[in-house]
C-alpha cells in the first residue's frame, strides 16, 4: 500500500469535490494534510473559513491529522500563510497538490479583462505562488511533489477562453517546473480531472442532456484521487507529466510534434500545399522535456 506516514501534503480547493476527496484519501493513507480552501463560490465569491474547517475536522473524526487554512492562493500573503502553517503545524512540507480553481462559462467577447486576470491568478499564478513558497521545504523533503491541475479544455473547448487559457499556463508551468525540480528530487506533474461536481454543474447549460446527472452518478470525485495521491507520493515514477482521470480511466496526455517538412527554399505557397503533410499525426513523437546536462 502506498502509505503516507510522516509525509505532510498541502491540498488546495479540498472543502469540495475533487479537493476534498483528495485531501481525506492522503489523510486515510496516514498524511498530515493542510485543508485549504477560500469558501466561495465556484467564482470565488462568498469566502467562508467553514467549509475547509469542515473537511479538516471530517478527516481528525477519522483518525486522521489535519488543519484548516481558508487563505486564498491568489494573493502572494495568503500562500506564505498556507506554507507557513503547514511549518507550524507539521514541522515540514512534502507535497503540494494544486486543486484550487474558480469557474465559469463565458464568450469570449462578453467577458471583462479582470474575468481573465482573475483565472489567472488562481489557476496559474495561484499554483506557481503557493509552489514557490514551498519550494525550499520540497527541496528539504529529498522527495518532494507537486500535483497541479489543468483541463481537457486547454485543448479548445466553447466558451472557455479564459478557463484553457489559464489552464494551458499551467500545463508549461507543470512541465518547466518539472525541469527546475529534477536536481533535488522534485518530481512535479499535472491530473486533468473529470468529475461530478459543482463546476460541472455551472457548466451544464453547455453541455448535452443528462451529462452533469451522469456524471455526478459514474464519475466522483473519488475517482480522481488515487491519480493525484499517487503523483503525491514519494514512489511517484515520472514527472512532467499530465495524467487524464475520469470515472476510473487513467491516461496520458501528451504534446506532440509531427515529423513535419523540410525545404530549404520554403515559401508560403509550399506551406499552403504541404499542410497535410505537416499536419499528419502519424509517426508524431511526444515532447521530451529538456533536462539540464
């Protein structure tokens, strides 16, 4: 079994949903976890201390050690309280799981220039500040981790500019930090959940009949947690990587280069007449990550 004992993990978004079935299997699997969560809505609205002091006292009545954090992870003070904490509390930090998020649909004209900034800072900036603030403990640690999270919508979906947008900054955030880490041991990589949830309740206008009800039925959030506890873990074999978790699939998600074309006197014409070719998935390679020499 994979066990936790000893290692002390800080989760983000865990009143809810996948962030908070994380954080009770770490606890379950001996972990001291530090519960954060702002207490809002899905638009970060409303912050409320309850709902993480809820979920920290769920996994405590189960034998469980935890505390409560309701810092918010965009604002630079916050992420120093959250770290700061898990010292006090802990004595250390071994894992970071970047859960946080806020969520919305929206066209890309109608939303305002704050809307996008406001995705940014806590998906992308969030999960860099929170990272970062960490990072000399998860040096400490011999065996650090960082799960951040990121979206099938980072690969184009409607109305969601803003959301894959940020989660696309954290697809290259997960991957350059991965290389940054790899000296010390760090390994740093990514889940790209799929799961009933409040969110996909706010996205179910969007979606066809009956895909939030089925999802909320087929797909919990408890799904999604072994992927993200096992990214946590010092047994963890990979880095850089973003795994896809939904329902009980787990697969790879990948960049990838094609073998393309070459030609010397290349001209928009040739590239207008050589698309396909340049284009064909076939024989494509993943992206490797460039570790120092």
């Amino acid at each position: 079994m994979l066990d936790f004992t000893g290692r002390v993990v800080i989760v983000t978004g865990a009143a809810r949903g996948i962030g908070r079935a994380y954080a009770h299997l770490l606890g379950a699997r001996g972990a001291s976890v530090v519960v954060n969560d702002l207490g809002g809505d899905t638009d970060g609205r409303d912050p409320s201390a309850e709902p993480a002091a809820a979920v920290a006292a769920e996994i405590e009545a189960a034998g469980g050690t935890a505390v409560a954090s309701a810092d918010s992870v965009a604002d630079p003070k916050g992420v120093e309280a959250i770290v700061a904490l898990a010292v006090e509390e802990f004595g250390r930090v071994d894992a970071v799981v970047n859960n946080a998020g806020n969520y919305r649909i929206g066209r890309f004209e109608d939303l305002e220039p704050e809307v996008y900034q406001s995705f940014l800072d806590v998906h992308y900036l969030g999960s860099l500040l929170l990272a970062r603030a960490a990072w000399p403990h998860l040096v400490a640690s011999g065996s650090g981790r960082v799960v951040n999270t990121v979206s099938a919508a980072l690969t184009g979906q409607p109305d969601m500019v803003h959301y894959g947008a940020a989660k696309g900054a954290v697809y290259g955030f997960t991957r350059n930090l991965a290389v940054a880490g790899a000296p010390h041991g760090i390994k740093v990589n990514a889940v790209a959940p799929g799961a009933g949830t409040r969110m996909m309740d706010v996205a179910g206008p969007a979606l066809p009949p009956g895909t939030v009800e089925f999802m909320h039925e087929q797909m919990p959030p408890e799904m999604v947690a072994p992927v993200g506890a096992y990214l946590a873990h010092p047994d963890c074999a990979i880095t850089g990587e973003v795994l896809n978790a939904a329902g009980g699939y787990v697969s790879r998600m990948v960049m990838v280069g094609t073998p393309g074309i070459h030609d010397p006197e290349l001209s928009p014409e040739t590239v207008a007449a050589r698309i396909g070719e340049i284009t064909d998935p076939a024989n494509a390679q993943p992206a490797e990550l460039a570790f120092p020499a």
